[in-house]
C-alpha cells in the first residue's frame, strides 16, 4: 500500500499548484488518475518503462492489451507515429481536442511497453484543461488507460477511481463528473479503409462526413458477442461488467415500443416468480411501466448524451444494491448510442432479443 493523495482541481481553470504536484509525481515515476472530458485516465510519463509496468499491474490488465497516447497538441502527433496518411490531418485538426482516437504506424521511440509490442500506437489529444495542463507540464504524451481495474465499468468521477485504485497509486486529481461518460471513439487509420475499432462520444456518421470518407464498422464494434475477432486487442477482454448478473433487452424483432415494453416486462416476470430481487436500468420514458423492481434511471431516450454520462455509474450502482439480478434496456444504435450499446452488450452476461414481432 502507498499514500494515495486526492487533490481537488478546478475542472475548467486547473490551478497551477494542483498541477504541479501530479507534474511531480509523474516525474517521480509515480501514477497519477485525472479527468478527461471521456472518462478518467490512469496516467504515466510515456518514457518511463517502469511507471508504464506499473499501469498493468495496478489495474491487473492484461499485459497484450496496449495504451493510449496523450499528446496535447496536434504537432505531437508526428513524435509518436510515422506514415500518417493525409485524411488523418484533416480528421485529427477537426475532432482535437476531443474523444476520437487515432492508430497509426508507432515511431521507434513508443515504448514496446505502451503498445503491448503491437507496431500501431493509439493517440489522442483529449478536450479538458485538467489533462491538456497535465500532458503540457510533463513535456512528454502520457500513456494512460480508464483508471478503473481491468473489466471493472471506466471511472467518470474521483469516487469510482478512489474505490478501484486506493493505496495503489501517488495521486489522483478529482476534477468532478467526466463530460461524456464513455470512452473515446477509436479507428484504425492504418487500413483503407479505416475501421472503427470502438465507438464513443462522437458517431462513425459524423467522421465520415467531417473527412468526406468511409469508416468500416465491423461487428465487434458494436459489442456483438460472436464477432469479438481481435483485431484491436480490448475487445476480447470482457468489459464495464458489475459483478451482479446483467441480462440486457434487446430490441432485436420488436416493431414498436408497446411490444419490446412487454418484452421486459415479461424478463422481469420471470425472475419475479423465482422470487429474486431485481434492478432495472431504464429510460426517463419507460421506468414508470415496471413494478416491484428496484429502477436505475439512466436519462431520457431523447438526449442519449445524458445516457451516455450515467452508464457507467448506474452499472457500479447495480452492485451496491444487493440485488440478484439487473435488467437493462437497450438505446438506439445511433451517434453515441452505437457507443451505449457496445458497453451494455460487452458488461452484459446475458442478452435476451425480442422476437416478438407485433
Ligand atoms: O477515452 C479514452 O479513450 C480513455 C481516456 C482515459 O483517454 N482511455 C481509455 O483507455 O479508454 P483504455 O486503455 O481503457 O482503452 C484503450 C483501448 C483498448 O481497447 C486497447 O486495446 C485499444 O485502445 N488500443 C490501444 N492501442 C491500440 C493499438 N495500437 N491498436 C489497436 N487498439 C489499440
Ligand atoms: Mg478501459
């Protein structure tokens, strides 16, 4: 056990002081959790081999599974990857600072450490002053996962990083809520076409549009179970997942909302008769529809931003209910919903689709 310290940041105007004692601990070698406008990222100096040893082993993460680079402007980019295709530019000048991820050829000096020995590096220069002051004081990217333990839901406030990494790690700087509460949208931009490898905050659509470009979005990529090929190699990992029982409602051959309503109802009934307790993680719109269940309210279906800022929050909560099993419903695959259904079906151990169809 070491003596992990909690420093209060101001979120928008980081102060100066605060900043220089997490520069300090990173200097030191030490690990330092901050807020990024994601979730919060568990950081080390990128040259350190030993600092970045120490992020598998502190999150217990498999040791093939690589990091992501934080650089904290566009021109760092060219210090950590080579051959970088025009379109990546352009991409990269529009969406940074922001919660898109680029793999791109590594350059000699990436550490084998940070890629997992892979020849790709995943960069990003993410939006929240927090990071952006961090990445600047250092003067090197910062490699840096979820500071969550390894399958645990990502960390989006200082509460959830003090319970997973307490004693673990020299600093963890509480910036409050993250801003979108799900990770960052990854592609591989080695590939033509490039290929979503995770999606995020901001939708494949918009990219495409953005770059005038078409991005390849396999179906692992959506959190389908029977496509987890290993392309990037996260997704084969189980993810986000609380240690109570998650069984998720897929929509699947429901035609409208009255007939995937009954769908949950009926998930629910059954557990009911088996006279289990029961959470249910639902919309603004729906949690009304159910009795003698605990409700997790996630947000409203219209603004699947605010969903998205709850997830991973409502999945830690399951678990401190003391709950048998929770029922999930599902959200529309669309923008950052594609990234709300990737988390649900990869912490879900069960997924039951309607099949009913009127
Ligand atoms: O929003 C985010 O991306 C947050 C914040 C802290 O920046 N970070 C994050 O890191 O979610 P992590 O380690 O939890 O997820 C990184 C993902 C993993 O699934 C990993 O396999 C993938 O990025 N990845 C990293 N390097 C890669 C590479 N060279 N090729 C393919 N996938 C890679
Ligand atoms: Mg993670």
């Amino acid at each position: 056990m070491i003596e992990t310290r909690v420093l209060k940041v101001d979120p928008i105007e980081p102060e100066k002081e605060v900043i220089s004692e997490a520069v300090e601990a990173l200097l030191r070698g030490g690990l330092v959790a901050f807020p990024t406008e994601t979730v919060y990222g568990l950081g080390a100096d990128s040259l350190n081999k030993e600092a970045i040893k120490k992020i598998y082993s502190v999150k217990e993460r498999p040791p093939d599974n690589p990091l992501i680079l934080h650089i904290s402007d566009l021109r760092e980019l060219e210090i950590v990857a080579e051959n970088i295709p025009s379109f990546a530019y352009e991409l990269a000048s529009k969406v940074w600072p922001g919660p898109v991820t680029f793999v791109l050829k590594k350059k000699h000096l990436v550490l084998p450490e940070v890629t997992a020995g892979l020849p790709t590096v995943a960069v990003r220069c993410p939006a929240h002053p927090v990071a952006l002051a961090l990445i600047k004081g250092l003067g090197n990217p910062i490699a840096a996962p979820s500071a969550n333990l390894s399958g645990r839901p990502s960390p989006t406030t200082a509460e959830h990083v003090i319970r997973d990494l307490s004693g673990k790690i020299e600093v963890i700087l509480d910036g409050g809520d993250t801003f979108f509460g799900v990770e960052s949208t990854i592609i591989n931009l080695t590939t033509d076409p490039p290929v979503l490898l995770r999606p995020g905050p901001i939708g494949v659509e918009d990219l495409e549009k953005l770059a005038n470009l078409k991005i390849l979005v396999p179906a692992f990529a959506k959190g389908l179970r029977e496509a987890e090929v290993a392309l990037s190699p996260g997704t084969k990992y189980r993810h986000y997942s609380p240690q109570t029982t998650l069984i998720l409602a897929e929509v699947g051959q429901c035609s409208n909302q009255t007939t995937y309503l009954e769908h949950v109802k009926s998930l629910i009934n059954e557990y009911l008769r088996k006279h289990l307790k029961i959470a249910v993680i639902c919309s603004r719109e729906t949690c009304s529809n159910y009795e003698n269940v605990i409700k997790l309210e996630i947000g409203s279906r219209k603004n699947l931003y605010e969903v998205a800022k709850n997830l991973f929050k409502k999945l830690r909560e399951v678990d401190e209910l003391g709950v048998d099993v929770a029922i999930s419903e599902s959200f529309e695959e669309r923008g950052i919903g594609l990234a709300i259904m990737n988390r649900l079906r990869k912490a879900s151990s069960r997924v039951i689709t309607c099949t009913q169809t009127r």
